[in-house]
C-alpha cells in the first residue's frame, strides 16, 4: 500500500471517528441508545430520516459506524484506494443518515464476498459493489422487520441482492456509458423492482415511508459549515492549489474519473470542500430542511467530489431542477425537489461532457423520473435518484449516439 493510499484511510477514519464525537455531543448516551435500537428496528424504505426516529446523536453515531465499516471492507479488499473508496465511503456515511446502518448494510457486503468467491475473483474487483451495493440495504431491514419475516430471511434476501448487484453493475455501465455517476443506484433499482415484483405477486405491497424532521437546521447547518470548510483547509494544508482544482475542472467527470491520480490528493479535498459548501447553500436558498436526508445528499456530493463532481458541472444540474420547479408543480423546498437537486447530481458528467445546456436539459428531465420511480422497487433502492438518472442518461445517451456518431467514446471504463 503507498503512502497516498494510507494517507487517504486515516483521514477517511479520522472524519468518520468525528461524526461518532459529534454524535456524543449532541445527545445523552442513554438517548443515543434508544435512538440506535430505533434506527436499527427500522424498515429503513424512503423516505426513512434517522434523525426523526433516532435522534441526532444515534443518526450521528451510525453514520460514522457505517462509514469506518466502508474503510475497513476497502483496506481488506486489497482495493487501491483512491477516489473511488472516498466517493463510496462517503456515500455510504450519508446515506447511514436515512436508509443503511449498522445490521442492514452487511448481508449485501457478504453477499459481494459471495460473488467474488464464485467467480474466484479477487474481492478487490468489486469494491464498487461493496461499497455501493448497500443502497440495497432497506431490503433486509424492510424482510426482517417490514414484513416481519425475521432476520434469518433478511439476511439470505441481503446476500442474493449482493450477488446480484456484483453480477450486474458492469453490464448496467454500458447503457450510459459512464454518465451516471450513481451507476450501482441504477443496478439497484433493476434488482430492487424485481425484488418487489415477486413479493408483489405474493401479496405483499409496501407504502412510502415519509419520516421527515424539519426542526434541527439552525443547529446542523453550523456543524456542516465547519466540517466542510474543513475539507477545503485539509486540502490547502497537503498542497492543494489552483492548478490542481484547473485539472480537475477540465474533466467531464465522467465515470470512472479519479481526480486524485488527476490533480492530487490536496486539490481533491479543496474540492470536496467547496462542493459541500455548494449543497449546502443550494438547500439555504431554496429554504429546505436540513435532516438526515439532505445532508446523506450533500455527503454524496462532496464524496463524488473525488470521482466526477466539480463546481463547473454540478450547477447546471441544480439549475435544471430548481427551473423545472418554477411552474409550482413541485416546491423547491420539498423532499422529493430538494434531494433531486442535490442527488441529481450524478448526472454531472453531461455539463463536463457537453456543456451546461445538457446539464441543465438532464437536471430538467430527472426531476420528473426521479418523483415517479420509486413505487417500482418499493422505495428499497436508497439511490433513487441514481436509478432516475440511470434512465434519464440512458435515454440522453441514446439520443446524442444516434443524431452524432462517435460523440461519444465506446470504451468501458468501469
């Protein structure tokens, strides 16, 4: 392992440890406690904030939980960890804020362990898989506790859809030919909906959950601020400078594009920084809530932050929702708006690719699919707006190799 690679774990472990501590200093231990066993008991389906059944201090302590368990499966891997391990760490952290903990995340890992024993693979080359299979996770929770099936069941529905994910995140690839970011949420949207389509014929319908806390901004919002601005002095203080951040903006984003091996470590970090910064203003503006939700999307952002996402390609996604809202179908301050604004976001690599106007025309169409789509899995694909987007570049992609050939390269990089 090279220093770079150590490096990047022990500043991976050193956030995550403070996420626990913040954890710790926003709830009595005894609350936190109550609020685990909550969490840990929970359906888990969308829209299920872990700060409302939870609490802050347990939702804290879980994401960070969560987040030290994505570090220590990419260093037993053998993985090389670059970006791809921070975009996926960090994923794995916000969405421990709605959707994936402590219990449900590990029957899909073992199930990738699973997969890569069959195939008689080395485990290292689905860290994809393991790390973001675990949109999945309300699967498990919603069999062993939803339909009150137990945990034995949960667990043996957690390893399928594991394997299952490993066996088709690659083929998924190719239909967007890397322009969703979130490509393992479009693979679990594919696997969730025939999940639901077998437990449907069984009788068995499941409704959206709508656990949404609105009453904890004025004391998350100075959290965040501090813990991003971080990221931007962490970066400055390992070498990060405007050369660098040039690097990285004159990349598409398009996946799989590491900006450590492109601009290095420290001009990774500066970025991650100013795109939490980002997220964040985008929910102030709007006037939305910060809850467990919101920041699993603003953590995805700065995650992603290492692998595709910049300030130059993100913003027309953004615009493309915010301007799509403006006719008051939806509010922009909504959940559905307000996380599509921030998770839409996978579609970053059209403005890199093609320039703003298809960012903002792919912003404008995921809008709409993402409201839509979550009834077909039954709102147990926690990366629904990775499963929209899947759809939308899908349909973009198709459009731009038809009307130009050869616009787009062929090869697979995932």
């Amino acid at each position: 392992m090279s220093k770079i690679e150590r490096r990047i774990l022990l500043i991976l472990t050193i956030y995550h440890l403070a996420l626990i501590l913040i954890g710790f200093l926003l709830s009595p231990v005894e609350e936190i406690k109550t609020g685990l066993i909550n969490i840990l008991r929970s359906p888990s389906i969308l829209i299920t904030d872990y700060i409302a059944i939870g609490g802050l201090g347990a939702t804290f302590i879980n994401a960070g939980l969560v987040g030290l368990s994505g570090v220590l499966v990419a260093y037993l891997s053998g993985a090389k960890i670059s970006g791809l391990v921070i975009a996926g760490v960090f994923t794995m952290s916000g969405f421990a804020m709605f959707g994936k903990n402590i219990f449900n995340i590990w029957p899909l890992i073992a199930g990738v362990c699973l997969f890569s024993l069959f195939t008689k693979r080395p485990l290292k080359n689905y860290i994809a898989p393991c790390l973001f299979g675990t949109t999945l996770a309300p699967t498990i929770s919603q069999t062993a506790f939803g339909f009150e099936f137990g945990i034995v069941w949960g667990i043996i529905v957690g390893l399928i859809m594991g394997m299952l994910v490993s066996a088709l995140a690659k083929h998924i690839y190719s239909l967007h030919m890397g322009f969703n970011l979130y490509n393992v949420g479009t693979t679990g949207g594919i696997v969730g909906t025939i999940y639901y389509i077998m437990l449907k014929g069984f009788g068995f319908k499941i409704s959206p959950a709508m656990h949404w806390s609105k009453e904890h901004t004025e004391i998350l919002f100075p959290i965040l601020l501090v813990y991003f601005i971080s990221f931007i002095i962490l970066g400055l203080f390992l070498g990060g400078n405007l050369t660098g951040l040039k690097k990285i903006l004159r990349e598409s984003g398009r996946l799989i594009t590491d900006f450590v091996e492109t601009a290095g470590l420290g001009s990774v970090f500066v970025n991650m920084g100013i795109l939490g910064l980002i997220g964040l203003a985008y929910v102030r503006f709007v006037g939305g809530d910060i809850n467990g939700p919101v920041i699993a999307g603003i953590f995805t952002i700065i995650g992603f932050g290492a692998l595709g996402k910049h300030i130059k390609n993100v913003i027309p996604i953004m615009l493309g929702v915010y301007l799509i809202c403006i006719p008051k179908i939806w509010l922009h301050s909504d959940p559905g708006p307000i996380l599509a604004g921030l998770f839409g976001t996978t579609l970053a690599p059209f403005s890199g690719r093609f320039g703003p106007l298809i960012g903002l025309l792919a912003g404008v169409l995921h809008l709409p699919m993402v409201m839509h789509v979550g009834e077909m899995h039954g709102y147990m694909n926690l990366y629904n707006n990775g499963f929209s987007g899947g759809l939308v570049a899908i349909i973009i992609v198709a459009l731009l190799r038809d009307l130009k050939p050869g616009l787009i390269e062929e090869e697979i990089r995932y």
